[in-house]
C-alpha cells in the first residue's frame, strides 16, 4: 500500500499516519498497563491496527484516485523532444 503514496509523491501523509499509528500503539500499551492486563493490551493493539490500515487504506485509495501523470509538456527538452522516463 505504502508505495501508491511513494508514488503519488505524498510522502508527508505517510509521515503523519506513521505518527499516528506509532502514538495508537503506545496508548494501546499504556491503557492495558494501568489496567493492568496483558490481554488487554493485545485486544486493543488489535482492534486499532485494524482501524489504522483500514485509513491507510483509504488513504491510499484516496491519493491513487487524484494522482494524474504530470502534463508531457513539462518534460520537453530544448529542442522539442520529449525526455526518456526510467
């Protein structure tokens, strides 16, 4: 999934999500920390990791619909030739 956002060159919405889920995770722990359970912990590190890919996933399904190729135009060399993309 991460590659569609590379791609599209939204590198700076991976950033926040990875934020995002890092912070999730460690609320995740902390919660179950004080309540004291094990289980706990693992239930809602579950739950928000499946919250959090399903936004990447929208995320990128977003980014993938708005992300156009860049107009030819703007790739012409001096003489009119296009460049060679590799």
């Amino acid at each position: 999934l991460s590659y569609v956002i590379y791609i599209a060159e939204k590198q700076h919405y991976d950033l926040v999500w990875q934020v995002g889920m890092m912070t999730a995770i460690l609320v995740t722990y902390y919660y179950g920390g004080l309540q004291n359970s094990v289980t706990l912990s693992l239930k809602l590190y579950a739950v928000v990791g499946a919250i959090m890919y399903l936004v990447y996933f929208l995320l990128s399904f977003h980014v993938s619909k708005g992300y156009q190729k860049k107009d030819d135009s703007n790739y012409r060399c001096r003489h009119g030739q296009s460049r060679v993309n590799i």
